[in-house]
C-alpha cells in the first residue's frame, strides 16, 4: 500500500496504516523505504559483530589501513632525529657557533627556529588537507605528498646551512600535516565499528615506530665524526615514500568518501575490495551501502555545509570543541614535561649512551602502549573509561614528581634518578590511555561531512599548545632561567586536574554506536554522562538526500523497484 495523505492532523489509521499529514512535509520516495530497511539490517549486523568477526570480514581493510597509517612513521622518524642532532659534534660543527672555549653549539634562537618550523609547516599542511582530501580523495592526496616529501627531503640531505635546514622543516611540514589527520579518517572509514577503535589508534603505534627507528639510527652513528653521520640519517628517509606509494596507489578509496561524492557504484566496489565474502556469509554489501547512504542524507539533514565554518555551527560547535580540547590534553596533561626524562637521568649521573638506552625504552614504551589500550578496549573499557581512568594516573604521578623535589639537595642523584624513572612509568600510563584512545575519540567524535576539517582544527589545536609547552618547559627546568626543577610537576598536575574535569562533563563514549547513532545523539544534545545509557533509533528519523534518490533510481534502472508500504515497515522496525 502506498502512502496516502490526510486531511485531518491524525497521523496513522486503525489499521496501522501511516499516513502523512501537511505538517510533517516528509516528502518521501518510494527509495527511501529501500535504503532504511537495509541501512537497518546493516547496522544490526554491525552491533553483533565482534572483533574477531570484523578482522574475518575486514582482514584487507586492516591491511590497507595499517599501510596507509605507516606514512606516519615519517613524522616520528624526524622529530627524533632532529632533537638528537643538536648534541652531535658534527652536526654542531656544520650548522652551528663556534663558542669562547672552541666548541660548536646550535644557537638556542635557531634550535627553536627548527623544532619549531615542522609545526609552522603542519599547520599549513593540515588546512591544506581539509580542503584537498574533500575534494581530491584520500588516496590522490596522500599520493601527492609522498612526492613532495621525496623532494623534500633532498634539502635536508643537501643543505650547507641553518637557513636550508629551516625550508627543509616547514616544507616537509606541509606533507607531514596532511598525514596526521587523513590516516585517522581512512582508518575510521574503512572499517566497521568492532574495528574502529583498533585501526584508529594503530595510528599511535606509528608514531612510535619512527621514534625507534630515529633512536636506533641515531645509536649506530654515534662513532662517526664526519658529516655523513647525519647525512645517512637524513637520506634513510627516502626509504618510505616509494613502497608507500605503490601500496596506496593500488588501495581502494574510502567508501564514505564516495558516497559523499554520489559514486554508490565505485563506493560498493571499494567495499567488496575491502572485505572478503568468502569468510562471512552474512554480509550484504549494498546493505552496508545503504547505511553509509542513510547516514550521508541524515547528515545532510543536520548539516548543511562542509565548509570550515560550519564546524563552529550548530551542533557540529559542540564536536569541533571536544575534539579540538581531547587533542591538546594530550599536550595539557604534562606530555612536554615527562619527555625530558633524560635530562633527570643524566642529571642522576647516568652516562650519556645509557641515557640514550633509556631513551630507547621509553620509544619501545610507546608502541607497547597501544597494544595494552587494545587488550583494555578488549576487555570492554569505553574510550571515555580509558580517557577519564587514565588522566587521574597521570596526575597522580605528576604531584609524586613535583614532591621529589622536597628531597634535601644530598640525596639529589636518588631524587632524579627517581623523577627519570618516574617519567617513564607515567609514560607507559600515558599510552595506555590518553596518548593511544585520543586517536579513536577524534575519528569517532566528528561528523562524516566535516570530519576531516574537524579533525585539522582539532590536530591545530594540539600544535598550538604544543608549541606553547614546548617553550615554557625548558624555562621551568633550566637552572638559569626559572629553575622549579621537579616543582614543575605541580603546575603540571594542576593543569591536568583541569583536563579530568574537563573530560568528565564534556567527553562523551562512542564506543560501540554507529556513526549515525553519534550524529543524532549530538543532535538531540544529549549529555556526555548519558550518551552510553542513552537508546536511539536513528531510523525513526525522516531522511531526504541526493544519495537516497539516486538509490532508487539505481534500483529503478535495474527492474527491481519496490512497493513499499510504509504502516508495515514502520511496524517490522519497531518490532526489531
């Protein structure tokens, strides 16, 4: 039976039959009845799918997404590098002052020129990739900064002053910036939600690995005088972007960017390209189609632009404030101070190679992190649970380094040698929790339309307060300048009691919803205590878009159009 209309304000008959009255202006299609009664099965199928399930039915996309994660790597592998390079004597020798005693030393104006320069670059590149990635793809996007950070890096490994060097950091920024965000999105998209807390975070683990490789680089030129002692290093960069390139090259574009775009035809072959049939009978691609579809014309509904403004408008406010804020703990929670483990150590009267040993574990620390957040997520801790858990540890630990320094000056060496180790454990609480499950909450928090700009807004927003920290926190420790020594800890610790209060009002759990049961939660202005208690029913919501109506014109093409009576279907929902 089809739809009828009514005169009157009553809206469904003694027989259940729906009607529609002249205030609901549904303006329904006979497709929307297709798309929702799939997008509904899809999304069921979703919920009851466990980890082991989706890594059967997913296993390319896991593929796909750990591949294009790795361009993090690159990032990692520099950072490291450069904040090591200071305390060579060749590199010193090269790009830095000769001293009155006779040595060479980068000066400090230029040291925080170039630590500070990659940062100047990704936050240009990030804004880049909100505009580029929308409208070029995820894949060409990528592809196009692995060559310009294959250029790129000819100018570090060429450079024969500072001055070159500074280029070489905010240009290789530029690529950088882009990768921060774009393989978060990828992940999140390409795979279902029993896989996306997983996927997204592997991100951290990335980052990680670059430290490692940079450490252990750097350990095996640490007997060399010469200039290729940090010309080697510099050229082991051109090791990733090839096989990274030909690898993504041949990855299939993210689904829900293509039917953002109206290409359901190339999104569905993406998504077989993703999954394996083989090994899960149940799944339905054009099911799956279908709630991407319903999502994309929910979202149309809520939010009408896609532009950077409209991340400050309407619902969307509430999301851009979170994720940009869930970023910055990152830095907020005392990350700058905790890094500087090796000054205590040192401080401790540990030699400088062993120093570097320390280094190294602390590295090792944050890869192994992130599988210990994977065993928590596991064992069914929300991402809020790990969030909120994990920012009452570290501020514990924090006033424990900031009471260090009530230890009397003759026991100073047990007191650093306390802080350092200290350092490290609160670096293994921190990727277990807040380091790793940031990057979940940002893909998961933001909108699809918006995501990637929300995402940038939000990694610009970690940037600027990074730099802020980076440059307060040598004042805080060094002895010619403010020289609070461990008393640092206590500001650290108030400023992260701060984020816990922060996070308990404002930090929702998305863990578990689909990305549509987000959108209308926040529609709603549900609190972020209420969003895991609180039961939705995102096809209770009426829906117009392109997208659906170009699925009923597909359906249309191929003979198989539908009668769809929608009292019955509204009675099978709600039975379901």
């Amino acid at each position: 039976m089809a739809l009828k209309e009514k005169p009157d304000d009553v809206g469904r008959a003694d027989d259940g039959t729906f009607y529609v009255t002249a205030q609901d202006n549904l303006n329904p299609t006979p497709g929307m009845g297709v798309v929702i009664r799939n997008a509904k099965s899809a999304t069921d199928k979703e919920h009851n799918m466990t980890l082991f399930q989706g890594i059967k039915l997913y296993p390319k996309a896991v593929a796909w997404s750990i591949l294009i994660s790795t361009c993090i790597c690159m990032e990692g592998y520099d950072v490291c590098l450069l904040s090591n390079f200071y305390a060579f004597p060749p590199f010193q020798r090269k790009y830095g002052e000769q001293l009155p005693d006779g040595s060479y030393q980068v000066t400090a104006p230029w040291q925080s020129g170039l630590s500070n320069g990659a940062n100047v670059g990704e936050i240009i590149g990030l804004f880049i990739n909100g505009w580029a990635s929308e409208r070029f793809g995820y894949r060409y996007t990528v592809m196009t900064c692995l060559v310009l950070i294959t250029a790129f890096t000819a100018i570090f490994f060429t450079a024969q002053n500072v001055v070159a060097l500074q280029v070489a950091e905010i240009l290789c920024g530029i690529p950088w910036g882009v990768f921060q965000t774009l393989t978060i999105t990828y992940a999140s998209e390409v795979c279902p939600v029993a896989l996306r807390g997983y996927l997204t975070t592997y991100v951290n683990f990335c980052w990680g690995l670059g430290q490692v490789i940079g450490i252990g680089v750097i350990k095996s030129m640490l007997n060399r005088n010469d200039q290729w002692a940090y010309r080697i290093p510099y050229a082991l960069q051109w090791m990733w972007p090839l096989p990274l390139f030909i690898g993504i090259f041949l990855a299939p574009e993210s689904p829900w960017w293509l039917v953002r775009k109206g290409g359901l035809d190339r999104a569905k072959t993406s998504l077989l390209r993703l999954t394996s049939l083989n090994r899960e009978t149940d799944f339905d691609a054009d099911e799956t189609l279908a709630m991407m579809v319903h999502t994309t014309a929910l979202e149309e509904k809520i939010t009408r632009g896609s532009s950077y403004l409209d991340c400050f408008k309407g619902t969307d406010l509430r999301r851009t404030e979170i994720v940009c804020m869930v970023w910055a703990i990152q830095n907020l929670s005392g990350n700058s101070f905790s890094g500087y483990s090796t000054y205590f150590l040192e401080q401790a009267g540990l030699e400088t190679s062993k120093a570097y040993d320390f280094a190294l574990g602390q590295y090792g620390i944050n890869m192994a992190g992130v599988f210990g957040a994977w065993f928590l997520m596991t064992l069914g801790l929300g991402r809020r649970t790990l969030y909120l858990g994990g920012l009452c540890g570290l501020f514990s630990m924090l006033l424990i380094m900031g009471f260090l320094g009530l230890v009397p000056s003759d026991h100073r060496k047990e007191s650093s040698l306390a802080t350092g180790s200290m350092m490290i454990i609160w670096a293994l609480f921190y990727q277990l929790s807040v380091g790793t499950v940031c990057y979940s909450l940002v893909a998961e928090l933001s909108t699809r339309r918006l995501q990637i700009k929300t995402v940038v807004l939000g990694r610009n927003c970690y940037n600027i307060v990074g730099i802020i920290c980076s440059v307060l926190t040598p004042y805080m420790l060094n002895p010619g300048a403010w020289n609070w020594q461990n008393f640092a800890g206590f500001f650290w610790a108030g400023i992260c009691f701060l984020c816990i209060v922060y996070t308990y009002f404002r930090v929702p759990e998305p863990a578990g919803r689909s990305f549509a049961e987000l959108d209308l939660l926040f529609e709603k202005g549900v609190s972020a205590r209420k969003f895991k208690s609180t039961s939705v029913d995102v096809f209770d919501e009426e829906v117009e878009g392109s997208a659906i109506n170009q699925v009923y014109q597909r359906e249309q093409e191929q003979g198989r159009r539908e009668s769809i009576d929608v009292g019955v279907l509204e009675k099978k929902l709600k039975e379901s």
